[in-house]
C-alpha cells in the first residue's frame, strides 16, 4: 500500500513539473508569430511518415543512419512498455503480492506477445548502440561534434543523456530477465516473449523466489524512476528532440526547400504603391508597429522556436554548410541553438512581462552576427540534411531582412546591387535598354540571322507564343552568361518552338534582392513583372536560370503570377524525347563529362534527371562527382554572395567545389545555371586547370552537339 502510494505521489509529482516545462513552452510559442498555413494535412502525414517514421533523412549517412534508426524503432516499441508500466503502476500491480505479475495490456494476445519480444530485442540493440556513441563521443575526435557552438555544458549534455538511456536500458532487461526467472522459478506463464532477456533470467535461477521478485522490482523502480527523471531532465537537454521530433517534422515546411515566403506585411505596402486605389491595409493603432525580420526571439514565429527545441547538436547541418566548410564563421547548428540560448536566457522574464520585455540585449548581434549572416548562400544544403526538418535558412533570411529593411546596415556592394536594381531593372549599371543586346546578330547553323520574337510585336498580331523564354538580369548582361542564353536560343528555333521573350520588358525578377533581405525591393519587382505578364497572358514560361525558375514558379505565385515555369534542361529534355533535337555531332564523344548540380535546381526544386539525359546524349563519358544531386555542393554565387566579397575564411566557395568536380578528372564539366557556370569558370582559374577543362551550360553542350 504504502509502496503504492509512493508510486503515485513520485508519478503525480513527475508529471506536474513536465506539465510546467510544457505549459511555459506553449506560453512563449502563443506569443510568437504564426509561421504559415498547417491545412495540408494529407502532404504533412506523407512527410511525417517517411522522415519520423521511416527516418529518410538520418539514413543519408548509411551505417550512422541506420544504428539511430533501430534506436528510434527500439524506443517506439518500448514506450509501449513503458506505458504498460505506468497503467500497471497506478493499477497498483507491481505492489501487490498476488497480483504482481500480472501485466494489464496481456489481453492483447499476439499483438502484445510481438510489442514485447520487440521491446526486448530493442533494448539489447539500444545498449550497445549506445555504447558505441558513447564510445565515440569520449575516444574518438569526431569533427560534427565540435564547433565554436558546441560548449563543454553540452557535450556533457550528450553523455549524460545517453548515460540515462543505458541505464534504462540496463533496468528494463534486468526487470524483464526477473520477471521471466520468477515465472520459471513459480512455474508460471510469463506473459509476452522476452527473447533477449530469456538468456540472462538461467543466471537468476539459483536465486530463491524471493531474491529474484526483489531483484525483478528493484528494476521495475529504477527504470520508472528514470523515465521520470529522464522525461524531466529533457526539456533542458539536447535530448528534447525525443520529444519534439516528431511534432516537428509533421509541423515542418511541405514546400520546396529553396521557396521562401512572401512577408504579408510588405505585401500590403507594395499592393498599395502598385495601386493607390487599393483600400488602406487596417491598422490597429494600440499594437506595436511589426518589424521587418527578426532582431530577436519575438520577432520569430513559433516554429522558429519548435525548430531551436528539437536540434539534436548533430552538426549534419553544419558539416555540409559551404559557408562553414571554407573556414567562413557561418554554422547553421550555431544559428539555431542561438535561438534557444537567447530564448531559455529570457523566458522568464517573457512570461512574467509578455513580449514587450527589453533586457537591450538580442539574437542578432548579441548571439548571431552579421558576418555570419553574410556568408550564407542560401543553398539549403542544410535543411536537407536536418534528421528533424529543421528550416535554418528561413531564420538566416529573417535575421538578415531586418538587417538590410530596419537598419540599413547591409555589405556596402549589395546595396549598390540594390540601387541598380531601383534604378535600371538589373543589379548592374547597366541600361535597362540594353537587356535585349544579346539577342543582336544571332545566327542559326544555316548561318540566318535568328530574329528573337518579343512579346510585345507578337501581342500587336494579336498572337500568345507557347513559351515565355525569360532570360534574367545575369543572363541577359554577362558576356559569359549570354553564350548560354543564345545558345538555348539556337536550341529553340531549331526545334521550333513557339516562344518569344519580354526584351527590354523584362527587369529583374527580385530574386536576390529578397535572398539579401531586401523584400521590399523584390516584391516591387514582382509585382511590376506580374503586371507585364499577365497582361500578356502568358502560361508558361521556360528559363535557363535555376534562381529565376525557382523564383518564377515558387515565390511569385504568391504575389499573383500563376504560371507554369520550366527549366531549360527540362524543355531539352521534353523536345530530345519528341525527336526535336536528332542531329548529332562527335564532338563530345568519348568526352570525360562531369555534372554540377545547382542547388535552385536540384535540391531546391528535384529536377536531376534532365540534364544528365542531356549529357547522356552527347555519348561523353558521364561521370558523377561525389557530392551530386541533393548532396551537391553550392558553388558559392546564391543568395547575394556573386555581388559582394566573401566573408573571411581560407577558401573560396568556387574553389572547393570546383576542386571537388576536378576529381573526376573531367574535360568538361557541366553546368546548368548561369551562376555556377561563371563560378566554376573561376575555379578553374584559379587552379589554373582553364586550358584543359571547360565549363559548358546544359544549353552549350546540346547545341555544340547538334552542330548550332
Ligand atoms: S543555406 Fe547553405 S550556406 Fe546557408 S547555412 Fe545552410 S548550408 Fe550554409
Ligand atoms: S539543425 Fe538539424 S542538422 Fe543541424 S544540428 Fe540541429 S538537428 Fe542537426
């Protein structure tokens, strides 16, 4: 009774501190912004499934993957024991003489025979996978492990967490292996299967019934009593992601990891500024202004907060961060447990003063600085590695949004590239009236002049090509960048296709200016583009360029220009596949060809196969480099870094991958966007490798082979 009574109070007593833990938790989330639309209910159990469920992502590193996978199945199973044991607690089971083995859930029948013989075998693999990662943790000098980031409190974190959950462990097989011998030693029925545990109950026969029964319930306390300690010990620890992964990842972002989001705030200013007629945007005078990007936490939104609770420190983000593996100061794993140090550093204070508390201190600055903010390029290498979904770049993009909109504090060279941007449609000095330069003494192989169809003359007939071919500012302006252009252009009109261009028109999609914060600027430029567009009518709409793709077909929808936007690869690909594109010369034949993946392409928007069916068609010898497809390394031009200096570091972006796609030995190396072709272009400079490896645009290769 009084053992009864004890489990009670200590259960009770457990539970009202995790309800306090949880209940400051939602506290702050309910103070924070909403992040965006939870509806898509069916994509988000898809997402759920095969990343918590299936663990998808952890399984990126093979041998790692799999071990942290068989923890998360073996902890599944257990928590139905382990729930058993609390049902079994409370019922009083353990505590009764005559009815202490007797196990509430049996009546389940196979089903419960199966979870516990599953439970069982878990255990045993937890241990010793737990001892490997503890063995590597203390003798091996793991790289993902370290970082300025990582403090001795959280290593020490990491190993007391793991101590806990093999001393569960432990307990859990000691109190099964009793339980079995006490069934054996009474000759009577264990209910469930206790595969593993069966082994060591032989070493308990010896013991009279009554050792064994205190052994057995010695166990079952020690494992109830880590559970409550453990369960408490979490919401502190980096092990609160066993809490919070699952939540997090069906809460995490559906859309394409490269897409980011609109401000609603800058919308209604711009929706104003485009049409004065617009009724004014409704302002509630008492509430504080809205800031453009986050300085601090509360300038966050509540899945800002989920995603700093669930990081488990493994540093797979930052292992394949660009920024962070050229020596530059960036560490995504940084950046997001900076938000939960700045955040556990006010809590208290949030919840007694609400969010208007100011201690003069913030996240950006006080926490995360700009430099680091300034050498990210925004390729989402590390959302795609995060095991629990986690959206560092949103957060990068916010911090740097209130730098460049509140404070007008960005690199001096991306507020030129803005002003540029302002003043002549492209982030250069260059007139808007030259945009359509490229297109002059264009030649097809039947050296005829290629008269590029614009928009405008075929709206005049009263005609809407098929096609939009939107060219975009690097595109247009850079001498490099146009062979491409003109090469996709030479494609186009000898496999017929219906299109035509906005000329002059055109002007910059706005794509880096929002990626360097300048939202404002990008949503004017969208909305003036939309405007041409629609009137237009245009449906689709194919471009060279990974950044406008994703811009085009991801972020302006938004904003209303519904189209549907195409890649240039893909439309070689459509128009190989429809025997458009037969003639084929030798010139590539035998060829050692190697492909880049753009990041805005590839891991941003799943297109892989396209180009390297265009590669296969010029019978070169394709060889793929390490880091390809959603592994691929950034070539370090996104997200502004092609117009200012790089952060300090001890290696240029375009270096490493450059050397990187070297060691396939390639005499040329592929490409499918205009920025990483002038940036491995570069690379190649500078390894002095230019004479004998060329880099070539998806739209060069195919046209060189059909002799254009
Ligand atoms: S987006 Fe790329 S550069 Fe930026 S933090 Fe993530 S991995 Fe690093
Ligand atoms: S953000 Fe994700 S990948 Fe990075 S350390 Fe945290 S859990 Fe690991």
């Amino acid at each position: 009774m009084i053992t009864h009574i004890l489990f009670i109070v200590i259960a009770l007593t457990s539970f009202s501190f995790l309800g306090i833990a949880f209940s400051k938790i939602f506290r702050i989330a309910k103070m924070l912004k909403k992040p965006y639309s939870l509806s898509n209910v069916g994509q988000r159990l898809k997402v759920f499934f095969s990343v918590a469920i299936l663990q998808k992502k952890i399984m990126r590193l093979p041998i790692l993957g799999f071990m942290h996978s068989l923890v998360f199945w073996g902890f599944l199973m257990i928590t139905f024991g382990s729930l058993e044991m609390l049902i079994d607690g409370f019922a009083g089971f353990p505590f009764n003489a005559n009815a202490s083995d007797d196990r509430i859930l049996s009546f389940l029948g196979p089903v419960y025979t199966f979870i516990i013989a599953g439970g069982d075998i878990s255990a045993a693999i937890i241990l010793l996978a737990v001892l490997v990662f503890l063995f590597r943790r203390l003798f091996m000098n793991i790289k993902r492990f370290t970082g300025q980031e990582m403090r001795h409190k959280d290593h020490k974190d990491a190993n007391i967490a793991l101590l806990f959950i093999l001393f569960l462990m432990i307990s859990l097989l000691g109190m099964n292996a009793g339980y079995v011998a006490f069934a054996e030693k009474t000759n009577t029925v264990a209910q469930g299967a206790y595969p593993i545990s069966q082994m060591f109950a032989s070493l308990l026969s010896g013991m009279s019934e009554h050792s064994i029964h205190l052994f057995e319930i010695s166990n079952w306390w020690a494992h109830i009593i880590l559970i409550f300690l453990f369960a408490n010990y979490l919401p502190k620890s980096k092990h609160f992601h066993v809490f919070m992964s699952l939540p997090n990842v069906y809460l995490s972002r559906t859309e394409p990891l490269t897409k980011m989001n609109n401000l609603e705030s800058v919308k209604a200013e711009v929706e104003l500024m485009m049409n004065p007629d617009a009724p004014e945007p409704e302002f509630d005078e008492n509430a504080e202004p809205e800031r453009f990007g986050m300085k601090d936490v509360t300038d966050g939104t509540w899945k800002n907060y989920v995603d700093s609770l669930t990081c488990t420190q493994c540093g797979r983000c930052t292992s394949v961060c660009p920024a962070n593996l050229t020596g530059k100061k960036l560490s995504p794993r940084k950046v997001v447990l900076d938000y939960r140090r700045r955040m556990e550093e006010i809590t208290q204070p949030l919840l007694k003063e609400g969010k208007s508390y100011d201690d003069g201190k913030s996240l950006l600055g006080d926490y995360t600085t700009p430099e680091e903010l300034w050498a990210c390029t925004t390729c989402n290498a590390c959302a795609q590695e995060c095991p629990v979904n986690i959206d560092q770049p949103s957060m990068i993009l916010d911090l740097r949004r209130f730098i460049f909109m509140e404070e007008s504090a960005a690199p001096s060279l991306l507020n030129s590239m803005s002003t540029n941007i302002e003043n002549n449609g492209a982030p250069w000095q260059y007139p808007a009236a030259d945009r359509f330069n490229w297109a002059k003494d264009l030649k097809s192989a039947e050296s005829e002049e290629i008269k590029v169809p614009l928009m405008s003359n075929l709206a005049a007939e009263n005609k809407t090509p098929e096609y939009l071919f939107w060219v975009g500012s690097a595109s247009s302006y850079d001498d490099r960048a146009k062979k491409i252009t003109q090469s996709f252009v030479k494609i186009l009109d000898h496999a017929k296709v219906d299109f035509a261009v906005l000329g002059a028109e055109e002007s910059d999609s706005g794509e880096v200016a929002k990626r360097t914060g300048n939202e404002f600027l990008f949503q004017m430029q969208a909305a003036q583009n939309i405007e041409i567009m629609n009137a237009y009518g245009i449906k689709k709409i194919v471009t060279c360029d990974p950044h406008e793709f994703n811009t085009l077909k991801n972020e302006y929808p938004d904003l209303g220009g519904q189209y549907q936007v195409i890649h240039h690869t893909e439309l070689i690909a459509q128009l190989t596949s429809q025997g458009k594109l037969k003639t084929q010369s030798k010139k590539f034949a035998g060829k050692r060809i190697t492909f880049h993946d753009p990041c805005y392409l590839g891991r941003g928007n799943g297109v892989y196969d396209a180009p390297r069916k265009a590669i296969e068609n010029t019978g070169g010898i394709f060889t793929e480099t390490a880091k390809n497809k959603s592994k691929s390394l950034c070539c370090g031009a996104g997200g502004g870094q092609l117009f200012k200096e790089a952060e300090p570091g001890n290696q240029e972006v375009y270096e490493l991958r450059t050397e990187g796609l070297l060691e396939t030995k390639p005499e040329i190396i592929a490409a499918a966007c205009p920025l990483c072709t002038l940036m491995l272009t570069d690379g190649l400079k500078m390894k002095e490798k230019e004479k004998e490896v060329k880099v070539l645009d998806i739209a060069e290769l195919t046209a060189q082979n059909l002799d254009l």
